[in-house]
C-alpha cells in the first residue's frame, strides 16, 4: 500500500490562526525523513491545488472505545498556519484556505527546504543555524534585513547566548562577494563585559582598560555633569561654576578664527583643560571681594560654597583607575586617532573591535558607553553628510555601515530612571530610534531581557529567543516580539543549548533552530569549582596581586 493510502488525517475545525486535525494512526502519519514532534511542519493541500504549511504547536490523545468495545486512541493535533506553496513559491500567510480541506500529511522535505533555501535570492542569504526538527535543512535569513534592522538576542545563563552572537559575528566577516584577498568591509564592535569575546576574535582590535583612551573634552554637558558633580546634592552653584569654567577653558585654547570664539558654548567638541576647570573652582571657593571698609576685604559670594564639589573633583582626577578618560594620554588624543581606533582603521586594521569594560569602574561605566556609543552614532550621521555633500545621488547612506553588539545590555541600559544610567540610556535610544536612518544597528544580547529600557528593545526587529527560565523574562520577550510563532513561543524553558526561536523580518518562517557552534567559541564564564576544588592546593603570588590592584 502506497504511504498516502495510509494516511489516517483530516482536518476537523479551522480557526483564523489555527488548524485543528484529526489523526487516527500517528504511526502511519510519518515521513521517512522525520519523526514527527511539536515543531514539525504539516502540508494541508486545499481545492485550489495549492499546499498549506502549518507547524504543528501541540497535540493532545483521546481514547474512546470502538464498536467492538476495545480502546482505540486519537490523536488531535493543533497547527499554526505559516504560508501557502502555490505554483512552487512560497507566500507568508495562511488565510487562503478553501474548506473543506482535501489531505493533511507531513511535509516533505524538499518542501521545507524550498520554503528556506528558494525564498531568498542567494547574494541575500546569511546562514548562522539550521532547522532544529531537521539538522540538514539550513535556515538562512536575509542578511540585508538581518543586519539593517536591530537584533536582540536574549537567554538564559547556558543557554548559548554568548556563542550564538559570536557564530553570527564570525560569519558575518568571513562573507565575502567574488574572491579577493585580506578583509571585508564589516565593521563591528563588541560591548564586552565579561572579558568573553576575545578568545572567539583572536585577530580582533582588543581595547580593555590598559590601552583605552577616551578624551574627557569629548563628553557633552549632561555626561560631564554626571562624572563631577554631585546629582543628589541639586546645587546650582556647582553646575553654574562648572559650566563657566569649561567654556573658558574651551575658549582659552581655541584657536581659531576670533569671530568664532563668542560661538563656543557648553557641548562644543573642543578641547579643554580638565586641571584650569578645578583652579577655577578653587579660586570661587576662596575668593575674597573687597568690602565697603576701606583696606579691608570679605569673603566672596562662593566663599566656602563649593568645597565639598572640589573635593569630589580633586578625588576623580587623582583616581588613577580614571586615567583612561582624563589623564593626560587622554586628554592629548586627536580626535581622528580616537575614531579610527574605535572603528578598526588604523595601522591594526580589524573587523571586529571588542572593547572589554571589565576593567571599567562600575560608577563610569554609563559614562564611557554613552560616550564610545555617541561617538559612533555621530560617525554615522556625520559620514552620511559627507556622502549626500560629495554626491547627491548616492545610493546607500552609509558604505561602511557598523553594528554596535551590547552584551549584557541590562548592565548599562536597563529599564529605570536612576542617574547613573542616565547617559548610556539616552545614547543608546538615540541608536535604537535613528541610528537605522545613518548604518548604525545594534545587537542587544542579555539573559534578563526584562530588565533592559523597552524603548530600546522595541525597536528591536529580529529575535533569537533561546532557553529563558524567569517567567518575568518570558512574559516580556513575548509582549515585544513582533511575529510571534503562536503556542511554540511557550517552549522558551525548555529549549537546548544553542537552540532558539527565530523570528522577525528577516527570516521566511519564524522557526526553531539549532544554531551552529562557532569556532573559536568565548572564553566560557563558568569556573568549575568542583574539578578545581580536587586539585592539589594552588599557590597565589599575592605580592604580584597587590602590584596590579595598586595600578587600578
């Protein structure tokens, strides 16, 4: 007997975004290529000869006694609708479904493989995973769609989250159009705070706290503000001082044309010396005025008003673990080399650019992702001006587009209003709702996607969601995705390591997939204290500790 005379299916209710089925032998309801699961995908053939996909999201059994009053089982199937396979092509949607149905049985493989390998052109094609039902059939996406829009990859502590960006990002620089020889044109830089990324890029630019040079003079007034004054303390005094001093000073050492001097104001990009601004805020807590008495002299309006401000500034500019933003190494940067440095360009040319903030005092922490996160958003939009000035019918805004990858992301930009966030909360939306419109993307990564600004995650348009085990967690990825993959989205708790959901604009079908394993992978995280615990006692050479703690 042929396989199809076996099929025991019929479809026994159709809903606007469900199929319900019917199944009276789900041994014979198989395919020799896959064993059917919650996952699997369905062909349902309608009278228009046309051939529905659904995904089958659960089942349940029904046991009930025949005529001759033996148990029998059925099994009721429910599937999501995905699209429709007429004339060989695939169309997203599931509404065209005539009733009655004529045959439901398991999809064929070459059909799901035309589904995800013809429904890309190939020069759009970025693959990263493969089908998780059916480990031979690649899942590409559009990388075009993939990369231009933002993408949030989030789960739990060994569910693979650091691998799948590392996979992603390792393919990304190794594509290439036609065959040449060194780099391609990726631009790529890692927010990296657990010191992870380094093994998994061993050619990457590398930049932690020994070699990071930001200059303090390229900070706007809000993060200026929340690195030396007191926020708590709401003096005006303060801040009127300090913005007086760091305009002087700014106009003190400019040197150009004097008509454009009387334009410098607080966020002018210009440099200024840090040292000038304290001075002068020391100089306002001493002053004395002269007095109405003759010869003699009182104390000035800020007498005694800002000491606790100039403590605070004398105790910043003496943390040596600050000299990175407001030493003198710092202060003497140009502008370019800080650019080139951050971007790849330089004599060290690199795809990838991790910058490790491990070592980055948590109380700056905002401060120095607003700052590199501003600065490569103003890249964009600067650059972008520049193409549009030299060519008016430029066709991408950008040529050397970049991608910002934000791991733990919740660390920096999380959902609150607290002021320590402040500055890297409002760089990094900026990002989230324009950085599109000028080649700059984000990639969100974070095991509690909860706890991450939902302005920021919103705009997210591609998901990779693996195993999430916090219901708070699960609950918030699914009020935010925008293409949800109906009950399948409940299987986030259960998921593998390095399976996910993927699902947004630049996939052809939100699907389960196996992400393929990265080479190299990161640094892993997890000490293992038991195997460690057995060994014979390790010696530490506490003298060394102390001598690189004393350097922080």
């Amino acid at each position: 007997m042929k396989q199809e005379e076996k099929m025991t299916a019929e479809v026994i209710a159709v809903f606007p975004d469900k199929v319900r089925i019917s199944v009276d032998s789900i041994e014979d309801f198989t395919i020799a290529e896959e064993n059917l699961r919650v996952g699997s995908y369905l062909r349902i053939a309608d009278n228009d000869n046309a051939v529905m996909i659904a995904v089958i999201e659960n089942f349940t059994i029904e046991v009930a006694n025949s005529s001759e009053e033996e148990p029998k089982r059925k099994y009721i199937l429910e599937a999501n609708p995905l699209g429709i396979i007429r004339d060989g092509k695939f169309e997203r949607g599931g509404d065209t479904l005539a009733i009655p149905p004529k045959k439901v049985e398991p999809a064929k493989m070459e059909e799901i493989q035309k589904i995800f390998e013809e429904s890309l052109s190939e020069e759009k094609k970025f693959a990263f995973a493969k089908l998780s039902t059916n480990r031979s059939i690649s899942v590409p996406v559009d990388g075009d769609r993939f990369f231009n829009k933002h993408i949030a990859i989030v789960g739990s502590t060994g569910s693979g989250k650091s691998h799948t960006v590392a996979k992603i990002i390792q393919n990304a620089v190794r594509g290439k159009i036609g065959e040449y020889e060194g780099l391609n044109n990726s631009h790529v830089v890692i927010f990296d705070i657990h010191s992870e990324y380094r093994a998994a890029f061993p050619d990457a630019k590398f930049i932690d706290i020994t070699n990071l040079k930001l200059p303090y003079w390229l900070l706007n007034s809000d993060e200026l503000q929340e690195l030396f004054i007191d926020t708590e303390a709401n003096d005006h005094n303060q801040r009127n001082v300090f913005k007086e001093a760091v305009v002087k000073s700014k106009k003190d050492h400019f040197d150009g044309a004097e008509g454009q001097k009387e334009k410098i104001h607080f966020d002018s990009p210009l440099m200024f010396e840090i040292r000038e601004v304290l001075q002068f805020a020391r100089d306002k807590d001493t002053e004395r005025v002269p007095s109405a008495t003759a010869g003699k002299d009182k104390a000035g309006p800020l007498n005694g008003q800002l000491t606790n401000f100039v403590s605070r500034f004398e105790n910043k500019l003496s943390d040596r673990r600050l000299d990175f933003l407001l030493g003198n190494e710092a202060r003497d940067m140009t502008f370019e080399e800080v650019l080139k440095s951050l971007i790849g360009y330089g004599d060290d040319k690199s795809n990838v650019t991790i910058i490790d903030l491990s070592g980055v005092p948590f109380d700056v922490l905002s401060i120095t992702v607003s700052l590199i996160s501003r600065i490569l958003f103003e890249y964009g939009y600067y650059y972008k001006r520049l193409r549009i000035d030299e060519n008016q019918d430029v066709n991408e805004i950008n040529d050397v587009p970049l991608l910002l990858v934000y791991e733990e992301a919740h660390k920096y930009v999380p959902n609150n209003d607290a002021a320590k966030y402040r500055a890297s909360r409002e760089s990094i939306e900026r990002i989230a709702k324009e950085g599109r419109k000028y080649g700059v993307t984000l990639m969100l990564a974070s095991q509690r996607p909860s706890e991450i600004s939902e302005t920021i995650f919103s705009q997210c348009n591609n998901f990779l969601a693996l195993r999430l085990t916090n219901p708070a967690d699960q609950n918030y990825v699914k009020r935010l995705l925008p293409d949800t993959m109906g009950n399948l989205i409940d299987r986030m708790p259960t998921l593998r390591a390095g399976e996910s959901l993927l699902i947004g604009d630049a996939v052809v079908l939100p699907s389960v997939v196996q992400v393929d394993m990265c080479d190299p992978t990161p640094a892993s995280t997890d000490i293992p204290y038991w195997q460690l615990w057995q060994e014979q006692w390790h010696n530490l050479d506490i003298d060394k500790i102390k001598k690189i703690w004393g350097r922080q």
